[in-house]
C-alpha cells in the first residue's frame, strides 16, 4: 500500500525466513563482509529525445514481462509444469529479426524484465509458504509500468568522471552534479557498478500529454565497509571487550526502546500526516468515483503518501545510525508487522482495541516506519561491521529482566512493568528492550558454541554461465 523509497539494499541481508536460527533468534547481519553492495540513487533530466526512447523502452518491458507472466501461467495451467528462465532466454535469442524493436535496447535488458517476473513468483512462493495472503503475480498495464532494471553491466554504461550515464537504445544522458557526487563517493570506496534501474513518476501534465520525473539507482558491488571505531574502542562502553549487545524493542507509542534505557518516540509529523490523509480520503469518498475531481485528490493522497514516505525513510534511517553506533551486536524482535497490521485485536502491548479506519491508517503508517527502522539497523550494521539478531519476542513484554518471573499481570498498566515476584519496577519498554538484549545474548553464546560461522552468501551471478543444450535448464524457484 505504502511505496517506500529504495528497495531492501544489499544482497547480503538474508530475508527473515532463510536466516539462520541460533537458540531464540535468527543471525540477520554477521558483520563479516570484506565489500558490500551499495546503491546510488538520484533524479536526472533526460532530454526530450532521450524521454522518448526511456518511454517506448518501459513499453517493451511491459510487453516482454507480460508475454513471459502469460506464458508461465499457460504452461502452469495446461501442463501443470514450470517454465525456466532458462527457456525464456533462448525464446528471447529467437526475436531477433521478427521482434528487433524489442531487442533495440540488448538482448540483456529483455532477460532482466524476465527475471523481474521472476521476482514476483519467487515473492509469490514465499508468501504462500509462510502462510500470509500470496497475491499471485498479475499482468501489468503500460500506464502502470514504470521502473526498467538492468541487473548485469551489459547495454549500459556510466561515465562517472565525466556524469554521462549511456544507455542502448535511448542515447546518452548528462547527470546531474549531486549524481555525480554520490557515484564518485562509492567508486572511492572501491565500487564497481553493476545494476541499473530507471523510474519514471507522474509529475503533473494532461492524460495524453504527462510529465514525468526520472530515476535512477546504480548499484556497486565490492564497496568497501565502513568500518567505524566500536563503542568500547571509545571508552564509553561499560563492558569492555567486543560482543557488548544492544536490545531494541520497537512498539507504536514508544517507537523504538534501548537496553541503553533511551526512549525515542514516534515523530510528531506521523500524526499530522494521518490527519491529511483521512481528511482528503473523506472529501474523496464523496464525489464520482473516477471523476476529475476525484482523481484530483487521488493524486494528492497519493502525494501525501510520498511525502510521509520519504520522511520516514529518513527518520528510520537516522535513528537507526544511532542505534548502531552504540552497539557491537544488536538484537531486535522478529515482528511481524503484516499481521499486526491486519490483526484487529493488537498485539501483546496494545491488547483488543476495535480498528477503526483511522487508527487503522495510523498503524500502517507506524508499522512501515517500524519496518523500515529494522530494515536501516541491518544496512548499518552490515555497514558498520556489527552483528544484527531478530529474536523471538514470546514473553519479551511479561517477563521480568531482572529475575526472569514471567507474568501477564506483571503489566499493570501499558507503560508501566512491576514484577509480582522481585518487585523490579521499570518503563515496560524499558524492561522490553532489556529482555530483547538477554535475547540477543542467548544467541550470541550459541553462535559462538556452534564456530561463529559466518552467514552463507549468495554466489555473484554476474556472468551468466554457458549451457550446452543437453544441459539441464535450472527451474525457476518453486
Ligand atoms: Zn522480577
């Protein structure tokens, strides 16, 4: 529902569900990475040429990826068998000469859009193995197709000295100096770049005669980490020595709780932004659906959403850098906000509360902000070369942190925590976030008990292999 700037980054990041499990949690970041994969990402102004071809390229995307969406779905239904990349690649080589138009912009560019569906189902897959709502891969309009990705260096170029970004079939575009700063900050660390990806956004202009805004993100591999000095290396950690662990327990009214007893809530702003957006859904519901004036406000809520969406971005990002300065190894709760989300009866801390509309809009407000903050911590501390846990979060809010009595009475109020047994008296997110870093510990000690082993990395795939006909086409992921 929510678009977020900037996709998960790094490929090193493991997803939740194929991180390793050590004791109560699963090791998400080991800190271990020589380079990492980092993206730059910036506005260009393409001339009107050069918007052309951008435009008649994410026509041929569309097409190649709903041909490729269309051909799995009949050969699924009719065979009940998968079609491989593999397969799709070698139809690919088979437009040349029936289909250049389509090959205008590299044989390359084709396979990445097909490897874009492939994403969708591997979402798919995962989705339906985890057991959450699946939303199987659907056709795309053209009006709705807006991001070209190229995921090998091939049929594009970027000149960073020089800020020209060269693409195959569209010409050679200037970029602009912020562009240029950010391309030559990550080629200074070592950086190759290595994937592309093109958007372009509504900016105003008529139904037949739209503006866009374009961007684009360029991503390096073999970035070197930037390995900062660790807290105890500072004097101001209190056990001296590596492995001091930073429990943060994330929550609606107290966004983000430390073992280090800060308390940071949520910004001000999130409030006001929900306040907008039910306001202008309001005035929407009124009129004609689909008429001017109600795609009018559809445009603007849409750019309310954008907005609230970038702050966030930025909230989440910086106190995220601030978590991770402080701590050698941080453990976060294993939070699954889609549910939370969908749950009208809360979660642990916010027990029974009716969903209304509006409260409704603010969780999923907060719940991308949350999920954004996890997703920070782990490029941080990938960055940072720190260890990031997600532990389970059974009991974290009832347990006592200083005797471990647990006990759903042991809340008596939402923010308050008073132990039945001990007596310890604390803020419950406080005592939360305690809990969440006796976690982290746990892990800790059985990650070391089993060889500290580092986490499997995905092999860089940025040659395709040659196969010989006989050779076994790899099957999509299932
Ligand atoms: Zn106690």
């Amino acid at each position: 529902m929510l678009s977020v700037p900037g996709e998960m980054l790094g490929i090193v990041i493991l997803s939740r569900e194929r991180a390793p499990r050590y004791g109560l949690g699963r090791l998400v970041v080991d800190g271990l990475d020589a380079a990492v994969c980092r993206k730059a990402r910036f506005a260009f102004d393409p001339s009107p040429g050069q918007e052309r071809g951008l435009l008649a390229l994410l026509a041929a995307c569309c097409e190649v990826y709903n041909a490729g969406l269309q051909e799995r779905r009949e050969a699924w239904r009719r065979a009940n068998k998968s079609v491989s990349l593999f397969d799709q690649f070698t139809q690919i080589k088979g437009l040349r000469g029936l289909r250049d138009d389509v090959l205008a912009w590299g044989i390359q560019r084709s396979v990445g859009r097909c490897g874009g569906w492939m994403q969708a189902f591997a979402g798919f897959y995962r989705r339906v193995k985890a057991g959450r709502a699946p939303g199987y891969p659907r056709f795309r309009s053209r009006r709705r197709f807006h991001t070209a990705s190229w995921d090998e260096p091939t049929s594009w170029k970027v000149n960073i000295d020089r800020r020209l970004l060269r693409i195959q079939g569209v010409g050679t575009i200037r970029l602009p100096k912020s562009a240029g700063r950010q391309l030559a900050r990550l080629a200074d660390r070592g950086g190759v770049p290595v994937t592309l990806s093109v958007t372009r956004r509504r900016a105003g202009g008529t139904s037949e005669h739209p503006k866009w805004v374009w961007r684009a993100s360029v991503g390096f591999k073999d970035v070197t980490p930037l390995r900062a000095a660790s807290p105890s290396d500072l004097g101001n950690g209190r056990e001296s020595g590596a492995g001091r662990v930073v429990g943060a327990d994330r929550g609606v009214a107290v966004a983000l709780a430390t073992s280090e007893g800060q308390l940071h809530v949520m910004p001000g702003w999130m409030g006001q932004a929900r306040e907008t957006i039910a306001a202008l859904q309001r005035r929407q519901a009124r009129k004609v659906k689909f008429s001017r004036s109600w795609r009018a406000l559809a445009r603007r809520i849409a750019r309310e959403y954008r907005k609230v969406a970038q702050r966030t971005d930025n909230w989440a990002r910086e106190t995220a850098r601030q978590l991770v300065a402080q701590a050698e190894v941080v453990a976060l709760e294993n939070l699954d906000l889609a549910s939370m989300t969908r749950s009208a009866k809360g979660t642990i801390d916010n027990p029974g509360r009716n969903v209304a509309a509006k409260s409704g809009l603010n969780r999923a407000l907060q719940d991308v902000a949350l999920g954004r903050l996890a997703t920070w911590v782990c490029v941080k501390a990938e960055e940072a070369g720190r260890r990031a846990w997600l532990v389970d979060l059974a009991h974290t809010s009832q347990r006592c942190a200083r005797c471990g009595h647990i006990d759903p009475n042991n809340r008596p109020a939402r923010d308050v925590f008073v132990c039945q047994r001990c007596g310890h008296t604390a803020h419950a997110d406080l005592n939360a976030a305690a809990n969440i870093a006796d976690r982290g510990r746990a892990c800790e000690t059985a990650w070391h008990q089993a060889g500290s082993p580092p986490l499997p990395r995905p092999s860089p795939r940025l040659r395709r292999r040659r196969r010989t006909e006989t050779a076994r086409p790899r099957l999509a992921p299932a």
